[in-house]
C-alpha cells in the first residue's frame, strides 16, 4: 500500500474535514485504507515500535536502537517496521549502513480524526 492511497482520509486540510465515525458511515474505499492501517496497528510489537519511534527526542531513531529492545531478530523487527512504513504511519531513511525511522504525523492525525467523537455525538453517547 502506498502512502498516496492514505490520502482520501483528508482531502481538505480544514476542521472537520474528515468524518467520524459516528457522524457518516465509512465509505468502502476509506474502510479498506482504515482497516490496513489498523492492522498494522493491531500487533503489539508494531505497535511498541511505532510508540518507541513517536516518543524520541528529535523525532526519529536509528533502527540499531529499535532491536535491542525486543526478543526478536532482526529480520522480525525489519518485517514489523516494513509494515508500518506501508500503512503510512512511518518513513525511513538509509545513511550509511543504519536506517533511521520517523513518524508521519498526518496519518496519526487522520486516524485521530476518524476516530473523534464530535461534539453533538459526544454528548448523547452514554
């Protein structure tokens, strides 16, 4: 999957450009990109990756730091990132013999779009 298929969660850089899902119904397009992203989500080494790459002070961290810190090989921890970069939620880059991951906080923040309550839906939720 390419990042260019993540656009269509936000076409417009406006508030309230994307819509919950409480307020319209997914549309099967947005679905299949959602359900690929939350997949790759849906592995918790995936997701302590993405959570160790989010947190580090400036922004991004050398894979030679990311291995260490799993019981897992490093063709494992190479497959995992893999994932992720496809589901747009990180990018890479190579210097030298080390690749150094980072990011992509559009995606997070279209996620975190979809997944809002609005204000009206918040309210007569129980």
């Amino acid at each position: 999957m390419s990042k260019q298929e993540l656009v269509v969660l936000s076409q417009n850089t406006a508030v309230g450009c994307c819509p919950t899902l409480l307020a319209a119904p997914l549309d099967e397009e947005t679905a299949t990109v959602l359900a690929k992203v939350f997949k790759a989500l849906g592995d918790p080494v995936r997701l302590r990756l993405l959570s160790m790459i989010a947190s580090r002070d400036g922004g991004e961290i050398c894979v030679c730091d990311l291995t260490p810190a799993f019981d897992l090989s490093q063709p494992t921890i190479s497959h995992h990132l893999k994932l992720l970069k496809q589901a747009g939620l990180i990018d890479s880059e190579r210097r030298g013999t080390w690749v150094y991951y980072r990011l992509l906080p559009e995606t997070i923040d279209r996620l975190a779009a979809v997944l809002t309550r609005s204000g009206a839906a918040a309210g007569t939720a129980s």
